[in-house]
C-alpha cells in the first residue's frame, strides 16, 4: 500500500464552519447550473512508467473506431437474433439492458455528452430544478416528506397480503421504520445540523429499490439475471478444482474445494477488471449519481458505491490520495457504508451455503442510500470537504514494481491476494467459531450454577436484540432464532450467522418472511471482527486521523448494523 499518494493541489484557505441547511441550500443552488468533475486518477503514475506500446496497442490505436463500431454490430446483431427467436425472446429485457449499455458505452466514446446532457438540461432546468429552488426551503423540506410518507404508506398498505402476513405485520414494519430514524435523530452528535434533505432522499430511494425489484417484472428480471449470473460466474471455478480434486470431491460442495476457489477465482477477475478501467467505469456511474442526488462529497459517494463490489477496505483504497483530508463525518460515513453492506469476493461464498442471490445483492444495492442517510444524521457534517464537487477514482496502481504489464499479469496479482483472502477467511472461521464455542461453553456451565442450561452468548445478545427484530417484521414466534441470528452475526460474522440460518432451515425452518427477512439482515460486515479490519486500514491511509478512526468506529459499526436491519424492514413491508 503506498504510503506517499499522489501530489494533490488543494486550495488551502481555512475551512469556516457553516450551518448544514444554509450550505445545502447554496450547494443545490450553486450545482444547478455545474455538473460535478468526474475523473480517474492513476495514482502513482509517473514518467519511468512510461513504455513504449506494443504493436497490437498501436494497432488498436490507429484502427480503434472501425474496432469497435464492429463490436458493436456484433452486440446489435446478437441483441436482433435473441429478440426474434422463440427460445430466447422471453428474456428480451434483460437481453435489451445488457446490448444496449455496451452500444452506448461504445457510441458516447465518439459521441460528446453534451449532445444528450444539453438538450435535457434545456427542459429540466427552466421546467423542474430552476422553480423548485425558487421554493422557500421549509416548503421544499415538506414537499419531500410528503412524498416519503406517501410512498412508505403506499408500499406497505397498497399491495396485496401474501400468503401468511396481515396488515398488521406491515404497520409494525412502518413503526419499526419511524422508530430507527427517531433513534438516529436522538443520539446525532449535532441534531441541528442534520442534512434532512439527504435522509429523505436516502429513505424514498431505498423504498423505489425494494418496491422495482420485488413488484415489477422488470426488476425483479434485471437482479435475478444478474444474481444468476453471479451465481454461474462463480460455478466456473469449479472446472479450476477440478484439476485438483475428483467429480465425487466437487459434488459434495465443501466449503474449502468449492468456496474459497470461487473467492480466488473473482478476486483475480476483479483485478484483471481493474487492469482494463472497468470497475472505475462502474464505479465512477455509481458515484456521480448518488453524488448528485445525495448532496455528499465526491470521496464519500465513490466508497459508498463502490463497497458492495470491492468490499470494506477496498473501497477506501479508490480514494486514498483524500482520506487523510476527510472529514470527521466524511470517515464516519466510509466506515459505515463498508459496515452496511457484503463485497463481490465473499459473494460466492453465500450463493454456496444457498442464500438466495437475488436478495444479497438487492440489500446490497438498497444499503448504500441508507448507510448514507443514517450516517449523517448519526454524524452531520460540520465542515466543507475537500472532494465536494467532483467525484474522483484512484487506479491504485501504487508503484513501478506492482503495476501489472498486462491483463494477465494484473490476473496473476489478482490470484495471489485472493488466496491471501481465502486464506484469511479460513482462519478468521475456524477461530472464531471455536473462540463463540468456548465461550458458550464456559457460559453454560454457569448457568448450570443457576439452573439455566443453555445460556450462550447468542441467547444473551439474542435478548438484547429482541425488540430490534420485532420491528423488523419478524412472525411473533420466530423472533428469538432470527435475533439468535443477529447476534451470531454481530460476535462472529455474517459468514457464521448465515450457516446457523442454512442449518436452522434444515433441521427447523422458519417461515418464508423470516427466513427473507433474515437473509437481508444479515447482508453486511458489521461485526467485531470487521471492527479491527476498517480500523486498520484506514489509519494506514490516514495516520493524522488515527484518534479520530478510532473514536467513530464502534459508532459506524452500530449504524452499518442497523442499515441492514433497516433494509430487511423495508423489504418486510412488501412481504
């Protein structure tokens, strides 16, 4: 990891402390009219790297345009043929989505932006954006509440009952809902500050995510397609074990053959992705859109988005030339977003215990506004951060001797930190599940003392977290397993919490509200193990800000905690 970022010019006038809602307002006003810089930054990168390009680099150069106009006949023609033919037709949406985004990423590689930004802003402007900031700020604020409440109240009581839930179940969802953000509200370090435009915003974002992905075809078509091909994706490197072990070995899905090879295998794709500007490409969208809407700063939106893909640590690393110049609450929000969400490396992982995919990675995608909203009104910020106004993605290409000379050399890279990882979890598992058992262990043989002989850490933490997993939705009856649950994953880690609920289905299966419920909750890495692992990594990118990492991480890891939660009650009201 580099010690010594990038140079970075930074305008180096004090920083005056400003009232949240006045800065929003100016903000907004002041974003009405500029777009955001949105850039890749190759950190790093200097003139001894410099090489001269290969003949097949010169080729693609001189010839690039008639390349890939010629990619983008051949997506055109298969998106044509899978259209019209019976066999295939059935999916044409998922089919149309994936065409289409490659021909535009193609065709806007020749084709300015301005050309589609221009004549939209031309409408949006003097239609919506210029009237709407001509509102007093009180009137806008209860504009958005308005429509948040509609939209909370239309989502629980405006579908049809499934089989097994009364309405009665929902409105605990929409209590349950209302008392989190009153939670958040009452223990914000500074509650006159809170951005309350970004909670709204956050709150009805993750509403519209639940609501496509579970009540519309076309969402529910677009996350299956791409939890399934998740799910296949990952299958391959069963042909990778397969080199190594026999058919019989494979076939019996051990977690050492079958899921820490997936892990290796995604984490060297990834890199390679990485290699070849990809995951900035995707990351980059991300972020200059919940930039945009959220009214955060450039780094906090590129962490955010980019967490459920690259993970905790990870994600900080695309922004590390700023964390050592972010703010109190811009660290608290990163940490957050890490906590609040699983990362694409242990994605395989579950998809092999029989999690359903689909609803890792909607939680996944609903936790990043709400890690967003419940950050800031946990820790409002105080201050102007250095990114706001423009989105920024490191390459992360540290040094001369670590940057890959090609694709498969950054594949190569990429397998031997993923045994690394593999490595890691394997270890963390196996001593953490024996560091829960002895201490159930110890725990029961007190309370033998008392008369109580099944006293575990999960039933007292179980206890604690019962009312939370009332509010949630969870049926009456199965409240203590799933809080059980809860706690497993709090103390240990969501890996461990997900083979207790896979074994509970075994042995005594919960209902399908429960168990969907559950199965959203425990979609994050808010544990104490996950504890020291963001402490860690970000005081080495920040070691001026170490003090202050410390202070805020028990806080964030509550509230990457509770995001999931949050989650699993918002899909609870549609259940």
């Amino acid at each position: 990891m580099d010690a010594h970022p990038s140079p970075l010019i930074v305008d180096e006038k004090p920083v005056k402390r400003q009232n949240s809602r006045s800065s929003t307002d100016s903000l907004s006003k002041k974003e009405a009219s500029h777009d955001p810089e949105v850039f890749v930054q190759n950190a790093g990168a200097n003139e001894d790297d410099e090489k001269k390009p290969s003949r097949g680099a010169l080729f693609y150069k001189r010839y690039r345009p008639f390349i890939l106009a010629a990619v983008a006949l051949v997506i055109l023609g298969w998106w044509i043929s899978a259209t019209v033919l019976r066999a295939t037709r059935r999916r044409w949406i998922v089919q149309t989505l994936f065409a289409w985004s490659f021909i535009l990423i193609i065709a806007f590689r020749f084709i300015p932006n301005s050309v589609v930004t221009k004549p939209v802003g031309a409408v949006w402007n003097p239609l919506i954006q210029t009237p709407w900031y001509k509102l007093p700020y009180r009137v806008r604020l209860a504009i958005g509440w308005a429509c948040l409440l509609a939209i909370v109240f239309g989502t629980a009581f405006g579908f049809k009952l499934e089989p097994g839930t009364t309405y009665g179940d929902r409105a605990i969802n929409v209590l349950g809902l209302f008392i989190f953000q009153l939670g958040f509200w009452a223990t914000s370090k500074h509650r006159s500050h809170v951005p309350w435009p970004t909670i709204i915003v956050g709150l009805f974002l993750q509403q519209v995510i639940a609501l496509f992905v579970l009540k519309t075809g076309a969402g529910f078509s677009i996350f299956h397609w791409i939890a399934t091909l998740a799910a296949d994706f990952l299958r391959q490197a069963d042909f990778g074990s397969g080199f190594f072990f026999d058919a019989e070995t494979i076939d019996k899905h051990w977690f050492f053959v079958n899921t820490l090879g997936s892990i290796i295998f995604f984490i060297a794709f990834v890199q390679m992705m990485y290699y070849l500007g990809v995951m900035q490409w995707v990351i980059k969208g991300f972020a200059w859109f919940f930039f945009k809407i959220m009214d955060v700063s450039g780094a906090e939106a590129v962490v955010a988005a980019a967490s459920p893909w690259v993970g905790q640590g990870e994600s900080a690393c695309l922004v590390r030339p700023y964390v050592d110049l972010m703010t109190e609450s811009e660290i608290h929000l990163t940490m957050t977003s890490g906590f609040s969400t699983i990362a694409g490396s242990v994605l395989g992982a579950y998809i092999r215990l029989g999690v359903p995919p689909e609803n890792l990675v909607t939680s996944s995608v609903m936790s990043i506004p709400a890690s967003m909203a419940i950050s800031k009104m946990r820790l409002p910020e105080l201050d102007e951060p250095v990114t706001r106004g423009r989105v920024t993605v490191d390459r992360g290409n540290s040094s001369k001797e670590k940057k890959p000379a090609n694709a498969l050399h950054a594949f190569s890279q990429g397998a031997l930190f993923g045994l690394i990882v593999a490595g890691q979890i394997l270890t963390n598992v196996l001593t953490v599940i024996a560091l829960v058992a002895t201490i159930n262990g110890l725990l029961t043989w007190i309370g033998r003392g008392f008369g109580i002989h099944a006293l575990t850490l999960e039933l007292i933490i179980g206890y604690i977290f019962y009312p939370l997993t009332f509010l949630i939705g969870v049926p009456r009856s199965e409240i203590l397993p799933v809080a059980r649950l809860f706690a497993t994953k709090l103390v240990a880690n969501e890996f461990v919490a997900y083979l207790r609920l896979q074994e509970m289905m075994a042995t005594a299966p919960l209902s399908q509200r429960a168990y969907t419920i559950a199965s959203y909750g425990l979609c994050g890495f808010a544990n104490l193990g996950s504890l020291g692992i963001q402490i860690g990594v970000l005081s080495a990118l920040a070691p001026s800000k170490t003090k202050i990492i410390a202070r805020i991480a028990v806080s964030a890891m509550i509230c990457g905690f509770l995001s999931t939660l949050q989650t699993a009650g918002i899909v609870g009201m549609l259940l």
